[in-house]
C-alpha cells in the first residue's frame, strides 16, 4: 500500500534527483526515491549484521560455541565430504 509522505530535502539533491530520473527515463521520481530508501535500509542492515559479526568474532563465549559446535559436527562433515 503506497502513502503520501512530506519530507524536508536539500535543494540540490532534490534536482540531482529529478535529474537523474529524467535522463534514465525512470518511472517517477517518487520510485526513485522509495528504492533509494528501500536499498539504504538493506545497505544499513547488513552494515549492522557485518558489525554484529565482527564483534561477535571478538566474544570468547561466542567463539568457545562455535568451537564446540564444530567438533560436534566434526565426524558429520568428514561423511558429508567422502
């Protein structure tokens, strides 16, 4: 379901976006716009899921889990690859 929204942009992006919509004969600037928010968002949630795993990395109970986990499957793996 699509909404109307209001939002205050710089006046330049603003044209740097119409712009651009009219030379790629994109379908409106409104889409533009959505698919612009809607690549940020995924761009910033796989930034914070990078971020997690790095930290995570960093965890010595986490990393002790992965260890565990990895001998437990260790005799799995060796199956799976043979």
């Amino acid at each position: 379901m699509s909404v109307k929204a209001t939002f205050v942009i710089d006046d330049g992006v603003l044209q740097d976006a119409r712009e651009f919509v009219k030379k790629n004969h994109l379908k409106s600037l409104s889409a533009f716009v959505e698919r612009s928010i809607r690549e940020e968002l995924t761009r910033m949630r796989q930034e914070k899921i990078r971020s997690a795993l790095l930290s995570a990395g960093n965890d010595q109970l986490f990393m002790a889990d992965v260890m565990e986990i990895q001998q437990a499957f260790e005799h799995a793996d060796h199956e799976t690859a043979s």
